[in-house]
C-alpha cells in the first residue's frame, strides 16, 4: 500500500508553467526540486529571475549547477514571504 508519494511533475508542465509565470523570484526548497527544474527548463531560464535557496545542502546543489543564488534566512515560508517582499521592493526601487 502506498500511502504518500511524492513525485516530480512531468517536464512538459513545468515548462508550461513556468513561461506563463514569467517569475521574478524563484524559491528552491530542496535539492531534488533544483535537479528537477533545471531538468525540466535548463540552467540558462534561471538566470534572470532571483534564485533562493532554502538551506546550505539546496544551496550546496544551486552551486554546483552554476546557478547564481541567495540563501533564505529561514525555512519558514511564511516568515520568508515578507523577507522576499521587501527585497523585492528594494531591487524595483534602485531600477
């Protein structure tokens, strides 16, 4: 009996979804999903939208695929949204 799985999307749809987001800001939660991603949309569509890291391991595989990153200074998404918001609003202002 299975009772949780957890699998990545297919490419097609994160291909798809990602063009229709046309993100500023990417948040990468774990290693797995930055392998994925990069997978699914290649290296070179992360390099215009602000890529950060959530821990020293997602950072760690960020790194080694050359995709330029910050590291979140929490884990918690809900205490990092404000963090992102306002250097966001920063990044806009000094354009």
């Amino acid at each position: 009996v299975e009772a949780y799985a957890l699998r990545p999307r297919a490419a097609v749809d994160i291909r798809h979804d990602w063009a229709a987001a046309d993100p500023v800001a990417v948040v990468v939660t774990s290693p797995r999903s930055a392998g994925v991603l990069v997978d699914a949309i290649g290296v070179p569509a992360l390099a215009s939208p602000w890529v950060v890291a959530i821990g020293d391991t997602t950072s760690e595989r960020l790194r080694g695929l050359a995709i330029p990153h910050d590291v979140a200074p929490t884990a918690d998404l809900a205490r990092l949204a404000p963090w992102l918001e306002s250097r966001l609003r920063a990044t806009k202002a000094t354009r």
